[in-house]
C-alpha cells in the first residue's frame, strides 16, 4: 500500500469551549462561512439529535453546536 500524502477530508468536528466565540474567531479571523448559526441540540429522537448520540453515546443530554465551512469547501 502506497501511502498518499497529503490526504483529503470533507469535514471534521471540533469541541470548543465556547461556540459563540469559535464561530466569531473562524468567521471573523480566518473568513470561514457560517453555514448554521450556534444551536442548541437536545438529545431526542430527530435526525441531528440521532447523529449527537451515534457520535458522543447515550446521555449527553444537550449542546450547541454550529456548521461553518473552508473558502475550500472543507466542513468545520
């Protein structure tokens, strides 16, 4: 197997302590676009809510969470 490098990706997840102040630093800073605002997300049976559990296992209750993007089409 050859290995390639640099490799791609589409997206990756990042846990911050602060949404509200990462999406203004990535926005504002680094000029990434804010796909869905800072939001809370409750675990329940909805489709992000599903996705929160199949990530982080059952009992994480809630949290905020916000979709920005690359000028390179990278999701953050």
């Amino acid at each position: 197997m050859t290995n390639t490098y640099p490799r791609s990706f589409s997206h990756i997840g990042l846990s911050v302590p602060d949404v509200q102040k990462a999406v203004a630093f990535y926005t504002e800073v680094l000029g990434w676009y804010a796909i869905m605002k800072p939001s809370e997300i409750r675990e329940d049976d909805s489709p992000i809510g599903q996705m929160c559990t199949d990530v982080f296992g059952r009992g994480w209750g809630k949290l905020k969470i916000a979709h920005l993007a690359t000028s390179d089409k990278v999701g953050v």
